[in-house]
C-alpha cells in the first residue's frame, strides 16, 4: 500500500470511522464534548514542564525517561504525573487521554512524542525572540 490512491482510501476510511464516532442515531442526544473540569493535579500556574502518561501506552515509558532526561540537563523544572484510572486519564487537559505535555500551563503535546520532537519544541521556546 504506497500508492496515492492507497492513501487516499486509506484517509476516507479514517474520516468515516471519525464521523462514526459523533454520529447520533437518537436526535435528541446529548453531543459529545470533553468533560469541563479537567485533571487538577497539574498547576496552570506551574513554571516548568508537565508529563502526564498512563501505563496503557507502552510507547511511553521509554520516551518519557528520555523527555525528563532532557528537561533536566535544559534546567527546566519537571512534574511527573502517573495517571492511575479511568477517571484521572478522563480528566487529562490532553485529547489523547494517556498522554500529555504542558509547559508553563500550555499544552504542547497532547499524544506520545519523540525526545528529538521535545528537544525541538522547547528550542522554540527558548529561542531568542
């Protein structure tokens, strides 16, 4: 599967599987919407760099060593967060649910990352402006 076409099939079939998703088959449902409180474990206010995982993502654990091995060699301050349930990885700021990233209050990834992406993103950050 490297053709064009291929691909292209490939993106109907994931529009239509995310339409599936929201489709309502009563009207009167309530729409779907993200829960409005979310996870207060982490501070908005925190000066330094979030990670939020779960264990149900096994691509994490290995990233995540490498992501707060950076961050500490860039001196940030770092909070880890183990999320341990349904409920906590529900109340995660992230979309993806079993990951997340937040500096300085800004969510700046939202599913599992490389540490090469991290070290990426935060130059951006500290870039001279």
């Amino acid at each position: 599967m490297n053709t064009h076409t291929d691909l292209l099939m490939l993106q109907g079939i994931y529009s239509f599987i995310a339409f599936l998703l929201v489709y309502k088959l009563d009207e009167k449902a309530i729409n779907p919407s993200f829960k409005t409180q979310v996870n207060k474990k982490h501070d908005e206010n925190f000066d330094g760099l979030i990670v939020m995982r779960s264990a149900q993502c096994p691509y994490t654990v290995k990233n995540v060593n490498a992501i707060l091995d950076s961050a500490k060699k860039m001196k940030l301050q770092t909070k880890l967060i183990d999320m341990q349930d349904a409920n906590e990885v529900q109340l995660n700021p992230c979309a993806f649910g079993t990951f997340g990233l937040i500096y300085k209050g800004e969510i700046i990834s939202h599913h599992p990352i490389s540490n090469t992406r991290f070290e990426n993103i935060m130059n951006k950050f500290k870039a001279p402006e």
